[in-house]
C-alpha cells in the first residue's frame, strides 16, 4: 500500500480545489504532488508549520513594549502614496505597486 503525503496550504488569491470554492487566506490540506503545482502556479504558499513549542508553557520574562512604531500596513501605504500622487497631477494606473508610486513621485518633485 502506498503512503499519500499531504501538506497543509494557506490560498493566496480565490480558486477551485476539488468541489471547494477557496478564498485568499483560507487553509486547506492537499497531496503533496499538486500542493507543489498550487504553490507554483501562485494560487497558494505552503502554510507554517505550528511550532514544537507548547502553548501552555509560560514565557521566561514579560515581552517587551515595542519601542518603535510597527511598519504601516502595505494598503495604507499605497493609498497614501495614491493620495499623493495625484495632488502632484500624476495619472495614477490602479496596477502600480508601491515602488512604482514612489519612483513616480519622486520624478514628479525633480520638475
């Protein structure tokens, strides 16, 4: 008899697996054969592996209070430079990433 491996993936972007219907975030576990042809089309990322670690056990010391402020999330950032952007009379194309608004507006503040 022949042992199925499977791997647990997390979905990237909405798709069909099966008779499922998945959307971006969502988790699911797949034979390992089309779980490598899922993560290489870009339809799913293998999810984390949960740690060895138990979740009863009590941390050594108190976590630390963050000293600096957390990165803003990648949505804000965009939005922001999309407000930006356009107060500069830049066209903006709604497929432009982060890197592109910036360099945009960078080449719009040397005029």
């Amino acid at each position: 008899m022949k042992a199925t491996y499977t791997r647990k993936l997390r979905a990237i972007r909405p798709h069909k697996y099966g008779t499922r219907h998945l959307v971006a975030g969502e988790e699911y576990e797949v034979p390992i054969r089309q779980a490598i042809a899922l993560v290489v089309s870009r339809r799913a990322r293998f999810a984390p592996k949960p740690s060895s670690k138990r979740a009863s056990m009590a941390p050594s010391s108190p976590p630390k209070p963050q000293a600096e402020p957390q990165a803003e999330p990648m949505d804000d950032r965009i939005d922001r430079l999309r407000l930006e952007a356009m107060a500069l009379g830049i066209v903006v194309d709604g497929r432009w990433g982060s890197l592109r608004l910036a360099q945009e507006i960078e080449q719009a503040r040397r005029r």
